[in-house]
C-alpha cells in the first residue's frame, strides 16, 4: 500500500519566543518489516539557524534544529511517502514456545551475553515497574501456555477492559493512573500493556507512529483528521536455535484489538512515548503557547490532497531539510 503522510504542527506564542532548541521525530523508518520510505521532506518556518539530522540509539531518524532569533509562532510540517506490505498473519518462529522459556532466556546472567531486545525488560521513565501491572497481566500467562497466544490474550484484555477516551489523560498521566481508571487513550494502551509484559520478564517496546482510518460511509477524507498513534512491539526468539538473537518484533494494538499491517506506518521505535516523542525543546521566554496539531494519512491519490490549505509546499519563509 502506498500512503502519504502529513504531520503538521503549529505554535503560537504569548509572549514570544527569543531562543529555541527542538529535537523531532518525524521521519518513518525504512527497511523494517513491511516498510520502506520512498520521500521526506521536512519544512521549518521560522527557518532556522542550525539543523542537523541524525541516528538515534534505536535506529529512528532524529532531527535537530535551533532558533537564535525571536520569533512568536513556530511551524513544523513532515511530509512523508510510504510503501508498506501487507503483514503475515501467521505468527514468527519461536510463538510455540512456552512463554516461560522466553522469560527464562532474559533473567540476567553474569558475563552472559545479551541481544537487543534485553534492554526493553527493564523499567524506563515512564513505564516503571510495578506490581500492579504484573498482576494485571499474569492472567494472561497460564503456566506453559505458547508465548504467542498469551501476548494476543494480553491485547484482547485490554482492549475489553479499558475505554478509548480522548482528553482522559495526557503525555504526562502515569501509568498506574491510566491503569485505575481503565480508560485512555493509545499511549496508555500501548504503556499499560509494556508494563504488564516487562513485569513478567518479557521484552517490549513502544512504537510511535500513523494508522490509516476510514471515513464515515458516504463522506470523504478530511484533512487534519488523523492523529500519531501508538502500539507495542514484544520480541519472540527463535528459541532453541543458534539464532535466537535473530527473533521478530511481533507488532500489537491493543487500542484497536489486532496486530499491525500495511494500513500502520511505523515512526520511530524505544522505550516508551518519552524516546520517541514526535517533537519536544527547550525554549528561552515564550510562557505561554497554542499548539495545534495536524496529522492527514491518504494514499498519494487521494483528492482529499486537492484541497490543503495551506497547500504543502515550502512558504516563502521556511527552510527544508533532510529529515
């Protein structure tokens, strides 16, 4: 599937801003399962003074730039084109397993050696370890049951039990609230069921990124109407075989209840919303702001890209960069 993504933020001021540093993370992977991105372009007004484009730990693509110069409003607008490939619906190599053998596999051992996927075992700043989360989970994991099927039933779970509320929480609610409540929003989703998987021994991580939604019957595509999503990735090694550093990032939603396909566009992958924010900065004044958020996902033919306004192409007083 071909699909065309455009995220736009917008800030306005009160009072201005004199100086300003931003790290983004707008630009789709490419070259992970199912995915490869064909065109980014990246448009900054005011322009700014330093950019600079680069790797993250993780592999996402990190852009930074500044602003030396006052300024009272801030537009940011990645544009971005997309192959994906339909996803296969049978699970990877090593879902048989019994989920306790992966477990087993991360316990930490002195001067033994680890892979990638050790490190999402761990708390991180916004998933922290607790008993809570375990609990919740654990009912999921019946003793010897296929690593594969307990992650599914995992997702169900929350998805039944907890209610899709926008303005129910924020970037900053924890977890434990969101879990309490039984209601939030994809971040939550995707932290609570990181949380359950992490307090049993298992690897997960958070995945940021865009979902092609459907219009009401009989209505056509809104620009501005999608919105960043979130879901989980667990790890499942090839267990039993020399190439178990070699396993698969199975792709969840909880909030949609199924696991990704080429209708998902994967952003950037980490610990938690914290690692892979779509833009955060340190600003010097401006204490008081607007922000205003805009996100479009269509297929490059869409009529609906007829109709932007702005239409996405440079302002006289942007600048474009490479990421």
């Amino acid at each position: 599937m071909l699909l065309r993504v455009l995220h736009e933020t917008l800030y306005d001021y009160s009072p201005g801003v004199d100086t300003a540093q931003h790290q983004l993370h707008l630009q789709p992977l490419s070259g992970v399962t199912g995915q490869t991105l064909l065109s980014h372009r990246l448009l900054i007004s005011p322009p700014p003074d330093q950019q600079s484009c680069t790797q993250d730990v993780y592999g996402n693509a990190q852009a930074f730039f500044a602003l030396h110069t006052a300024h009272d409003t801030l537009r940011v607008s990645a544009d971005s084109l997309v192959q994906t490939s339909p996803h296969t619906a049978q699970l990877p190599p090593g879902a048989t397993s019994p989920w306790e053998t992966v477990r087993d596999h991360y316990r930490y051992r002195g001067m033994a050696l680890t892979d990638e996927a050790a490190e999402f075992v761990f708390p991180s700043p916004y998933i922290p370890r607790l008993l809570q989360l375990q609990a919740y989970g654990r009912p999921s994991f019946a003793p010897g049951m296929a690593i594969g099927a307990a992650l599914l039933d995992l997702m169900s779970r929350i998805h039944a039990d907890f209610t899709y509320e926008t303005a129910s929480t924020n970037v900053n609610t924890p977890v434990l609230e969101a879990l309490e409540q039984r209601k939030g929003v994809c971040q939550d989703f995707a932290h609570i069921m990181i949380g359950c998987l992490r307090g049993l021994g298992l690897p997960a991580r958070y995945a940021s990124g865009y979902l092609l939604t459907a219009p009401p019957p009989g209505q056509a595509r809104l620009v501005g109407s999608d919105a960043s999503h979130a879901w989980v990735q667990a790890f499942i090694p090839q267990m039993g075989t020399s190439d178990e550093a070699e396993g698969h990032w199975l792709d969840l939603d909880p909030t949609n209840n199924r696991r990704a396909g080429e209708d998902y566009v994967l952003l950037a992958v980490g610990r938690d919303f914290s690692d892979v924010s779509p833009m955060r900065g340190v600003l010097h004044g401006g204490a008081n702001h607007q922000l205003r958020v805009q996100v479009t996902v269509a297929p490059p033919d869409d009529a609906l890209w007829t109709r932007l306004d702005p239409p996405a192409v440079p302002p006289l007083d942007s600048a474009e960069g490479p990421c």
